[in-house]
C-alpha cells in the first residue's frame, strides 16, 4: 500500500527543492568559471607558475560542477517513463562521481610537478601572475554575487556556490604568491601554494565522491538515525512493529523510505488509511521523509532480525 499524495501548498512548504532556481545564473556562472580557466591555464603556462595552473584546475572543476548543476536542472525536468521510472536526476549524481575521481587524479599529478619544482625553482613572470589572478578572483566574486540568491534553494547549487567561494579563496592565496615572489623572489612559494590549493581540492573533491558513494549504494542518509525512526514509527497506537525497513537517497535531496508495518489488528482499509497518515505525517514533519512506500500486515510471525534492517 502505498502513501498518499500531498497538495502541491505542501510540497512547497517542505521541499527547498520545489523552489525555482534561476537556470540563467547557472550558466552565466558555468561560463564565467570557464574563461576564468582558460585565462588562468594560459597565465600560468605564460608566467611559469604551478600554483596559477593548479588554481586554473581549481576553477575548472568547478566550471564542471555549476555546468553539472546547470543540465541538472534541466534534464530533472525530464518526465520518468518505463524504463526510467524513478526518471533522470541520478544523472547529476555519476556526473559528480566522474567530476571528483579527475579531479583527484589531476591533483596528485600536481602533486608530483610541484615536488620537482621544489627541487628545481625556476623564475616565474610574478606580474603575468598577479594580473591574472586577480581578474580571476573579480570574476569568481562576480560569480557568487550571481548564485547567492539561488544558494539556498537547492543543495545541488549551494555545494557550486560553495564551490566558487573556494575559487576566491584559492585566488587570494596565489596573489599573495605573486607578491612575495615579484618583492622577495621567494619562488620556493609556487609549488608550496600549488600543495595547499590541491589538498583543498582533494578535500573538496574527497566529500563528494564519498556523498555520491553513499547515494549509488542506497546507503541510510547520515543524518537520519534508523533505530529511533523505527520506535517512533511503533510508538502510533495500533502499530506492534516495522520491519524491512529501508531508507535511501535518490538524489541528494530525495529521501525514500519502504517498509513493512505489522499491526496489532485484522483492520479493515479505511482504519488502516488513518494509521498510514499517521506515519506519513511523523515521518516528513519529524525526519523530512516525504517519498514513503508502506505495506500493512497482521499476524505475519516475523522473527525478531526482520524487525529493521539497515
């Protein structure tokens, strides 16, 4: 038996998902991301400096993750058909999961470019770098004054929108570089930055793959705790208990609960009906759970090990 459907004033009431988010400010976001890139690729490969090319990288897995955000919202819009029916929006999920394993590998080969440079400074053109960088952080600014209002609607744009403060931040890092090395020539700086900037990727790009892992793997949210879901649900007068009982992430942002809910009495549907509001309603207004599939027993003798499985 499966649960009701709820008003749309519902929906929009509980889902930040349902907000629209402003597609226009993706894609002037992606494109801006982009020139960013190919400027900093080509100040880096002018200038001579490792940091300004591993920032190129920086900004260019991040053009990868707002464009990512950006066909998300237009191929979810696709409607689920017989072979898709849970539709498309896994889509951005493998998406992110490619994104993140390049992005690593890319690193740990700058990793290894900035060990020679270490053992071998070379003279890097510190004002082609500082020029460079700072157009690149005026346009990384520029770029979350434009998703910062749409930050909020969505967890797929926030994690691009969090994104590009990394990219400003990373840019403040490389021309502080550029400083000391045009002052001080202490070209010992560029491949020490080039580090920190990849660990800062890595760990960006680390969380996410783990996230989409957990997702592909069907894997109980973290922030969702299966026990006490579990005695809530059997705390609703006429409930004797819930087993095979699962709880996934379709997306980041869609939760799905299945279960089966054993009562106490042989009820006829229309009581049952009032039982599964119930539990519909304690599962979305207390765990956010709002996409749940129940089927109703009695007297079905499940041993104790069926009574939840994680």
């Amino acid at each position: 038996m499966t649960g009701k459907k709820r008003s749309a004033k519902e929906k929009n009431h509980n889902h930040r998902h349902d907000l629209p988010v402003n597609e226009k400010n993706l894609l002037i976001a992606t494109l801006l991301n982009l020139v960013i890139s190919i400027a900093e690729f080509t100040g880096g490969i002018l200038s001579n400096s490792l940091a300004l090319l591993s920032d190129a990288l920086h900004n260019l897995g991040d053009t990868f993750a707002t464009f990512i955000a950006y066909l998300a919202t237009l191929i979810g819009k696709k409607p689920a058909n017989y072979r898709k029916t849970f539709g498309f929006k896994r889509i951005e999920i493998l998406a992110a999961l490619l994104n993140a394993i390049i992005l690593i590998i890319l690193c740990l080969y700058l990793f290894k470019e900035a060990y020679e440079r270490w053992n071998q400074p070379e003279p890097i053109h510190s004002m082609v770098m500082l020029v460079v960088a700072m157009i690149g952080l005026l346009a990384n600014l520029l770029a979350v004054m434009i998703l910062h209002k749409d930050a909020g609607k969505s967890i797929n744009v926030k994690a691009a929108y969090v994104h590009l403060i990394g990219d400003s931040l990373s840019s403040v890092m490389v021309i502080i570089a550029g400083v000391l090395i045009h002052f001080f020539k202490i070209y010992w700086i560029d491949p020490i930055i080039t580090v920190l900037i990849g660990l800062y990727i890595i760990k960006e790009a680390f969380v996410i793959l783990m996230e989409a892992v957990n997702i592909l793997m069907q894997s109980t949210p973290s922030s969702l705790n299966v026990r006490n879901i579990r005695s809530k649900v059997e705390e609703i007068p006429g409930i004797n208990n819930i087993h095979h009982l699962h709880i996934w992430n379709l997306t980041d942002q869609d939760i799905h609960l299945e279960a089966h809910v054993e009562l106490n009495e042989d009820l006829k549907l229309s009581e049952i009906k009032i039982i599964q509001e119930k539990v519909e309603q304690l599962l979305r207004s207390r765990f956010n759970i709002d996409h749940v599939t129940l089927q109703f027993e009695f007297n079905a003798n499940h041993s104790s090990e069926l009574i939840v499985q994680e």
